[in-house]
C-alpha cells in the first residue's frame, strides 16, 4: 500500500476560526477546530475519520475542499499544492475531490431537477453538451442504481436514501478521484445506512475512487474503511489500518470510543471504558494532552507536555498514536 | 456485489430493494390550486374582480368621475325603497337611483368616483410591491454577498427602518409635488429596507446550505450560484412579501391622500374621496363609507393571496402526497 503514490497529503492542517464580540465586533479569541492534522489517502483507499460531535472532523473535509480559507499548514492533491491556490488555479482541482453531506434533505437544491443537480459539475468544467450531456447523467442515474425517470423529478418526490444516491451521483459526476463522504450515512436509517455504505465501496471497486469517510459510527467505518484516524478536539490521537485500530487499539481514547459500541451478544464480556464530563471548550483547549482531562491513566506529564504522534510500540507499521504511555493498562485504575 | 458480504456489528446488510419511486399525482393545475390552498383561490379570485373593475370601469356604468354637478349636491344612495319604486315603475330611470353611491358636496358621482379610485390604488399598490421587491433583491443581494458593504448597508437600512414607514413616506412626499409617480416612489422608498433584510436574511443563511457547498465544490461560479442556487429560493418569500407591501402600499397611499399629501386632489383615489367626505361624515357617511369598504376588500384579497401563496410556494408543505 505504501508504494501507491498518495492521491492527497494532508501536513499539519489548522483551521482556527475566530470569534467575534463586544460593541466594535472585534476578535476576541479563537476557536482551535482543526490544530495541525497530518495524514494521506492513497489513490483507491478509504480513510476514516472518526471522533465525537465537535472534534474538528468536518472541518478537515471542508479544508480540503477550500470552502473556506485553512489557518495553516498544506493539503497536496496527487503531488500539487492546492491550499494556496489563487480561485482561477483552483477550479481543475475541484473537479477532483467531491463532496456527499450528511443531510439529504438540504444538500440539494429543492428547486432544481434531479438531471440538472447532477448536470451541474459536469457543465461547469465542460465535461459534456446537449445529448452527449444526457447520455451521461443517465450513466450516473444508473451507477447509483435508480430509475432513469427519475431525472425530471424534483428532490422532495424522493425518500431519504434516494436522495443520498443523488448526491452521490452528482459527486461522480466530474469524475472524482476522491470523494469526501460527510457523515454521509449518517442520518440515514439503518437498512438504507447499509444500502448506501455497500454501493459507496461498490463503487469504489469499480471506479477506483478514494473516499474520506467521517463518521462517527464505528460500525459503519468498520465496515468499510481500510484505515482509520481517530480525532479528539482538533488532533489526531491514532491512527492505524482497520484491523489493528480495531483489535488492539492503543490510546486511551480510541479505546473509550470502541468500548462504546454496542455489541449484539448479551453474552460477550466487555471492558467499558467510561469517559466522564464533557468534551472541553475547542476556544480554551486543556493544555498538554488534550485528552488528559477526561483520560482515567493520566498522569503529570499529560498534563504539561503535548504527546506528539509516534509509531505504536510493538504494533505493526504504519500504525500511529498520540500518548506518553508505551503501555496502556487493561484496566482503569480502581482508587483514582 | 458486496450486499452478501457477512454483515459487522450493528449493520444489518438489507438487500438491495427494487427504488420505487411514488407515483405523481395528475389533477387538472387550477382544480389543484383551488382543492389545496382555498384561502389563495378567494384572494385570487377577489383580487381579479377588483382588477377587473378598474379596467372595466369606463363601461361599468359610470359617468366622468370629475364632473361637477352642483345641483345635485349630496344625494344620499338609493334605498330600499326607491329601488323598489323603481322596479314598479318599469324601469325607467328617476333620478332617485341614477347614482348608486350617492354624490359628494360637488355632486360628483361616488360610484364613478369609487370605480377609478380603484385604478389608482391598484397601480400604486402594484407598483411598490414591484419596484420595492426588485431594488431589495439587489441591496439584499449585494449586502448578503459582499460582506465589507453589509455591515454599511444594514446600518443605513435599520436608520430609515427607525422611522415608521408612513412618516417616511410623509417627509418624502413634503420634499416634491404630489403626482402618482412621486406617490409610489416615497412608498417604495419607505418599504425597500424591510425587504433587503428579508433578502439579506434568506441569502445569508441558503449560503450556509449543503446544496450551495456542494455546488461550490463541484466548480459553479458565484454568479451562477446566484442565479441557480440563491435566487430561485429567495423568490417564494419575496413573492410573499411583496404580496403584503402592496397591501400596505395601497393603505399607505389612502392615508397619503387623506391628509392630502399624497395623489393631487383632481385625481379620485380612495384617499381623496375619504378626505372630502371627512367633513361632512356625520350627516353623510357614504361618502367615506364606500371608498374605505372598497380599501377593504382590495386589501383583504391581497393579503388573502399573500397568505395563500405563503403555503403554496414552500415545496415542503407542497408535498403532500
């Protein structure tokens, strides 16, 4: 996996977003959503990114989508530099990365026609004309495998999950390389959770696309990632294949994240890890360790000096986390 | 296809259902609007009775509405009994039913007087509702889309907001000559900054929604943005609320004219023949009684298309399968 050149590098990403108040709206502090993140994504891969609500998750997609200014750091798309890039430089990048949102009911256009939502990219980079442009958005319609009469229908004659498949289509549609799936299945229910995850690598077997999945349903990364960074208020805590993320996970977090996962076997025995309190303020980040607010092995250290990431001892390679700690104990200490 | 892969934890592979898309619904257009919005088919329909009058209004029975009769000054309309008389009689034509609304301290006709007035309120009420929702849609637009100017635009639009729209439109009208144009242009002016906040608020927050990110993304330009994306869902509420400043147009322009700073007074709008009749209101209240029931009516059935068009152009609430 590591010889495929990397469809997107990501090096110490920031997005600070700052706050406004008082009488002349001046700034009056920040808010740390996203403070430096670094991963890649190969060509045809599939990367996780989960975390609670508020971790910084989607503010990564939407950096690398440049919907708005990043604070700091580079995104590189196959080699070039995006994240720099003057709005007229900009435009071929975008037809590359794409964009599915969570919520299907206002991610398209209630106003315009399915064929036009999915016409859209492709006019705007001059892909396709006139009956070639037809041929084309019916190509779609059947990839994400609905009926082609349903191009001349509005969005709200649609379930949920079809709309999700719209969304999809419209973001083939410029034939992406990588398609950036916000929460995609999120607010989906769960049959349709499961239809729409299988056409997704479907998809991503045939078309060779790479996704970044954000998520924070552990079940449905498991299902279809192959590698996972796991997220705590703007950092990377871990970040490892699926496999090993899933069968020896290493920080303290990860493994309160995966403890929370309901298992359907009344029978199985569990080690709950029980996180306490609230997700600190991302404007007044805990020094040190982020997480050492809420983590049951903290100890001084955490609390001073910021855990850099660095190879998980004794795991396999490419399997990468933010902790002091070589070893993380089992169980969480009884008398604290 | 990975639909028979063992399925994980908390996933339940469903298999993959054949889309079944619901059937659309045929129903004739005007038998559809009527069954589903009621309240917008009375409105409507009022209102084109109304509009019709006033185009009609020279072939509706009506006489020079500027002729003056002194003769036959203040002749009370016809009762109960002089149209029976009348009918009795053959039809033929005594005088006592020859003015239907009665005449003013001129002998002017109210019912002509009425009739044209309703030319009058319409164009001036069309006329603001128009040029206040186009003027808004640009300052709104511009103040939604170029952040430095919004906050310069939104303080100069809540300073005229400060003052009541009336008042404005009084100081406006004391600046020039009473004339119809100048009438619509002081109402309009009055009426602009309620609409670019409206727009400015709609812009604002359909830039916050998913479906204009992903057009983002997937390459669209700004102006295209505007066009496709922004425009067409601004224009249901602007509809609306245009709807409801024609009403308060046509009120405004009553009001203007009462007071007598509004159309000249040669002109017979609703405003003027309420302000002649004002003095003579305790001994003969048809004079005001008639134009201000016709203010009534006009306003009820805009405000009645208004509210109707509110609930039909919201696509959501239009779903109703």
């Amino acid at each position: 996996m590591n010889r495929t050149p990397k469809l997107l590098e990501v090096n110490a990403l920031k997005k600070h977003f700052p706050l406004h108040g008082g009488l002349l709206g001046g700034t009056t502090g920040y808010v740390y959503a996203v403070d430096g993140v670094t991963f890649d994504i190969a060509k045809g891969e599939t990367l996780s990114l989960v975390g609670e609500s508020g971790c910084g998750k989607s503010t990564v997609g939407k950096s690398i989508l440049r919907l708005f200014p990043i604070t700091d750091g580079e995104v590189w798309l196959d080699g070039e530099r995006v994240d720099n890039l003057p709005p007229r430089q900009l435009r071929p990048m975008r037809r590359r990365v794409q964009v599915v949102f969570q919520d299907p009911f206002s991610s398209l256009n209630p106003r315009q026609r399915v064929r036009d939502v999915i016409a859209e990219p492709i006019l705007n980079f001059g892909l396709a004309h006139g009956s070639e442009l037809d041929d084309r958005v019916a190509e779609l319609m059947d990839k994400v495998r609905l009926p082609r009469d349903a191009m001349r229908r509005f969005p709200h004659e649609f379930s949920g999950g079809q709309r999700q498949r719209i969304g999809i289509a419209r973001a083939l549609a410029p034939g992406s390389d990588l398609i950036i799936c916000d929460e995609a299945v999120s607010a989906l229910d769960v049959s349709v959770k499961a239809q729409i995850v299988n056409l997704l690598s479907d998809l991503q077997d045939e078309l060779g696309l790479a996704l970044l999945f954000i998520s924070h349903d552990l079940a449905v990364v498991e299902h279809i990632t192959h590698r996972v960074a796991v997220m705590y208020l703007g950092k990377i805590v871990e970040l490892a294949d699926r496999r090993t993320l899933f069968s020896t996970p290493h920080h303290p977090y990860t493994r309160a994240l995966l403890s929370a996962v309901p298992v359907p076997d009344p029978k199985a025995e569990r080690h709950r890890i029980i996180l306490h309190g609230d997700v600190p303020s991302p404007i007044h980040p805990p020094s040190g360790c982020r997480f050492h607010t809420r983590c049951p092995f903290a100890f001084d250290r955490c609390r001073v000096e910021e855990p850099q990431l660095r190879a998980a001892p004794g795991s396999s390679a490419g399997h990468v986390m933010a902790c002091h700690l070589d070893q993380v104990p089992r169980e969480v200490p009884q008398a604290a | 296809m990975s639909t028979s892969e063992p399925s994980v934890a908390g996933i339940v592979a469903a298999p993959d259902l054949p889309e079944v898309l619901p059937p659309r619904k045929e129903r004739g257009r005007v038998g559809t609007v009527v069954y589903r919005h009621p309240t917008m088919a009375f409105g409507g329909l009022l209102l084109a009775l109304v509009v019709a009058m006033a185009i009609f209004a020279p072939w509706l029975g009506t006489v020079d509405p500027t002729a003056l009769a002194p003769a036959r000054r203040t002749r009370p309309p016809p009762d109960l009994i002089a149209w029976l008389s009348y009918w009795f009689a053959g039809g033929r034509h005594p005088p006592a039913v020859q003015y239907w609304f009665g005449t003013d301290m001129l002998g002017r006709d109210v019912y002509s007087r009425v009739l044209y007035g309703t030319r009058v309120s319409l164009i001036v009420g069309f006329a603001v509702a128009f040029f206040s929702a186009v003027v808004g849609m640009v300052i709104g637009l511009v103040s939604g889309f170029v952040r430095w100017l919004d906050a310069v635009i939104m303080r100069i639009m809540d300073g005229m907001m400060s003052i009541p729209s009336i008042l404005l439109a009084i100081a406006l009208m004391a600046l020039t000559r009473g004339s119809v144009r100048n009438v619509i242009i002081a109402i309009t002016i009055a009426e602009v900054p309620r609409v670019s906040r409206l727009v400015r608020g709609v812009v604002l927050s359909l830039r916050e929604q998913p479906y204009v990110e992903a057009a983002i993304a997937s390459g669209t330009r700004t102006p295209k943005i505007i066009i496709k994306h922004i425009l067409p869902n601004t224009l249901a509420p602007l509809t609306v609320q245009a709807t409801f400043i024609c009403a308060a147009a046509m009120i405004s322009e009553a009001i203007l004219s009462f007071i007598g700073a509004g159309t000249p007074p040669i002109i017979p709008s609703w405003g003027n023949i309420m302000a002649e009749g004002r003095a003579l209101w305790q001994v003969k209240p048809y004079i005001v009684f008639f134009p201000a029931v016709f203010l009534s009516i006009t306003v009820l059935a805009v405000n009645l298309l208004g509210d109707g068009l509110r609930d039909a152009l919201d696509p959501r609430l239009a779903k109703r399968i």
